[in-house]
C-alpha cells in the first residue's frame, strides 16, 4: 500500500471511528442532560453533536481526496482537506454561539430552576473518559499521516474533555451550593471554550489555503540539502506551499556557465534527490538553473539566505 493510499485508508477509519464514538456520546448527553434537567449537560451534548457532523465532513473529504489529478486540478484534490478544516471551524463556531446565547438567556430568567438528577453527574465522566480516548485516538492518526484536519479535530476533542471537566466540576458545585443557575453559567463557560477553539482552527487552516507552510524550519533544510549538491550554487527565490500534507517546492539555483546543458541537468536533478532525501512528504519541486554570478532581479516571492 502506497503512502497516498494508506493516507486515505487512515483519514476514512478514523473519521468512521470518530462518528460512531461521538454519535454515543452525543445522545446519550443530550437524553441524559434533558431527563436531569442540566443545561450544561445537554450543552456538552450539543458540542459533541457538531464532533459528529465534522466525522460527517471528514468521511466526504477522504473520498474526493482520493481522486486523481485533472486537467482542472492538476495539483490533485488534496486542499479540500483545508478547506473542510474552514467549514468545520464554522461549525463549531455557530454551535459555540448557539449555547451562549442560549445560556445567556437561562441566566438573566426570572422562572425557578430546578436541581439537576445526579445521573447528569455519570453521563458527564463517561464523556470524559470516551472523549479523552478518542482525542488520542484521532490526534494518534492525524500525526502519522500528518493530517491537519485530523489533528484540528484532535484538538477540538481534547478542549471538548476540558469542557466536560468543566461541566462535571460544575455539577458538583450546583449539588454543593444548591444553586441551579451554577449549572447555566458553567454551559456559559463552555460556550466561550468552543467559541475560542472555533477561532484558533479557522486561524491554522488559513496557513495552506493562502499557500503558506506550518513549519518554516523547511527552508534550513532545503538549503542544506542544496549545499550538499556539488556544482549548485547560491539556491534562491526559495518557494513552498502545502497541498495537504505535501511540499510543493520551488527555487532557483546558479550553475558554473560553462558547462553544457545536460551536465546543468544533472546537477538540478541531483539538488531535487538531495531535497527528497532531506525533507519528508515532497509533492513536486521545481529547480530553475541559471549561470553563476548572474545579477540577482529584485523579486518579490521567495526566500534566500
């Protein structure tokens, strides 16, 4: 199995995995936070009900990653990746904004509250152990395929354990305190947790959409992997971008001019085995030779030492 096949593999077992354990936890929090009578409980239930409908957007994703380039995507389809990561963001977004609002309103009620059942209190540790097991699980997968959509979705199950924590310290303090507005404000705090992690996954996933890269430490090791290569000199106007989790590579490098055209071949085909043995994940690279000493023109991509 090729890496691009097992990748595939991976990201469509995982989002399965992810939408079977969230789908669980998401009803059983959202049955258990209304017969309870726990705003933050059904909250926690609303938060892992958009965990299911990102699995949901994953599943799709993984299948139109799948397909071949064309003559309209000739890089592959491999940013719908990117692209699914920004529209879950939106998600979890809405639904953060959804609970505030909702908690906001239960808050400042003038009707009586009653206590929460303590079966909100089980719901709340099983969601705690299920989410954490499966934020591994997913965050696991992401890091071997390098996936950002997965290790997104990892990151918003590890806040979502933070955020049943939240809930269950919450749960106590209501049955301590006698106080059920404690339960809406705890949904409130929560509504803030989604909300910031909305913002930060919408922030990351701009990275590859705007065809930056994650990790900028790529550039040290293009070099590198250049000044190994004899007869390759000054590499320059340094350019790469992620299509998905692959490097899309571009650069220029001089050459002594006296050589012949297919001795300049050689060496740019060695810079490119060079860059392949040195950074992971390559997709494409691109090397455009010129003669040595040749002035430099003042452009505006790229990146030289």
């Amino acid at each position: 199995m090729d890496k691009t096949t097992l990748r595939n593999h991976v990201l469509t077992k995982t989002s399965w995995v992810s939408t079977i354990g969230n789908s669980i936890l998401s009803l059983a929090k959202i049955v258990v936070g209304g017969l309870s009578g726990s705003l933050a409980v059904i909250s926690d239930g609303i938060d892992s009900l958009t965990d299911v409908v990102i699995s949901i957007v994953m599943i799709f994703t993984a299948r139109i990653i799948r397909r071949p380039p064309s003559e309209k995507y000739v890089f592959g389809y491999e940013k719908a990746e990117g692209i699914a990561t920004k529209v879950l963001s939106m998600v979890i977004f809405y639904a953060g904004l959804q609970m505030l609002f909702f908690s906001v309103q239960q808050i400042f009620t003038s009707e009586s509250k009653p206590l929460p059942g303590i079966i909100a209190v089980y719901v709340t540790v099983f969601s705690i152990i299920g989410k954490g097991l499966l934020a591994f699980y997913q965050y696991r997968q992401g890091d071997k395929i390098q996936s950002s959509m997965l290790k997104a979705n990892a990151l918003n199950m590890r806040n979502d354990v933070i955020i049943s924590v939240g809930v269950l310290l919450g749960l106590i303090f209501t049955f301590v305190f006698q106080l059920p507005i404690l339960d809406a404000i705890t949904g409130l705090v929560i509504s803030g947790f989604i909300i910031k992690s909305a913002i930060g996954i919408f922030m990351d996933s701009n990275i590859e959409l705007m065809d930056g890269v994650k990790d900028v430490s790529v550039y040290d090791k293009i070099f590198e992997a250049v000044e190994r290569v004899p007869g390759a000199y000054n590499p320059h106007r340094m350019r790469s971008r992620q299509v998905g989790n692959l490097y899309v590579i571009s650069l220029d490098i001089e050459v002594d001019g006296a050589i012949t055209l297919n001795e300049a071949h050689d060496i740019a085909e060695a810079v490119v085995e060079s860059i392949k043995l040195t950074v992971e994940n390559v997709y494409d690279i691109v090397v455009h030779v010129e003669p040595r000493g040749d002035k430099d023109s003042d452009e505006k991509f790229g990146v030289k030492r």
